[in-house]
C-alpha cells in the first residue's frame, strides 16, 4: 500500500466536499419543490373556496331580490285581509238594504 501524498488527499477532500454539496444542494431542491406544490394545492383550494363563497352569495343575493316576491308579512296578510272582510261587509249591507227596499215596495 502506498501512502498518499498531500495533493492526493486535497484532492479527495475536495472531491468529497463536492459531493456532498451536490447532495445538500439536491435535497434541499427536492424539498423546496415538494413545499411549492403544497403550496400550489393550498391556493388551488383556496381558490375553489373563494369561487364557492361568491357563488353562495350571488344565490343569497338572488335569493333576497325574489323574497318580496314569494312572501307575505304577516302584518301585511292581516291587513289586506281585514280590508276584503270589511268591503264584503259592506256589500252584504247594500244588498241586504236592497232586498229590505224590495220587500217594502211590493
């Protein structure tokens, strides 16, 4: 066996470093590329959520200009109800007046 010179082990020694810098290098490239498609997937799915909340909130806005349409209040109801019971009133009066002017004539 012969024993190295100290050109020889400088020169494995840098052939080493070098290696090994490849190798952190590659590593931390794999990682960096794995953290951006999580990060791709994260704002792929923010996205989608954001397009889900402005579609939901179209719907709520659709659905709050068909309301008046479809719906009654209650005060509303009551009132229009208590005006058709007192012209019904009022109309079984006339006719009930009519039919006692009717009577008297004959």
């Amino acid at each position: 066996m012969m024993p190295m010179d100290f050109t020889q082990a400088v020169g494995w020694a840098i052939s080493l470093l070098g290696i090994f810098t490849t190798l952190v290098f590659g590593l931390v490239k794999l990682l960096l590329v794995q953290f951006e498609k999580r990060l791709d997937t994260r704002f792929a799915a923010q996205e989608k959520e954001i397009a889900q909340i402005a579609e939901l909130e179209r719907s709520f806005l659709r659905f709050q200009a068909e309301l008046p349409l479809n719906y009654v209040r209650r005060e509303d109801w009551v009132r229009n109800q208590a005006v058709i019971e007192s012209k019904l009133d009022g109309l079984a009066l006339r006719i009930e007046n009519l039919q006692l002017k009717g009577t008297h004539h004959d």
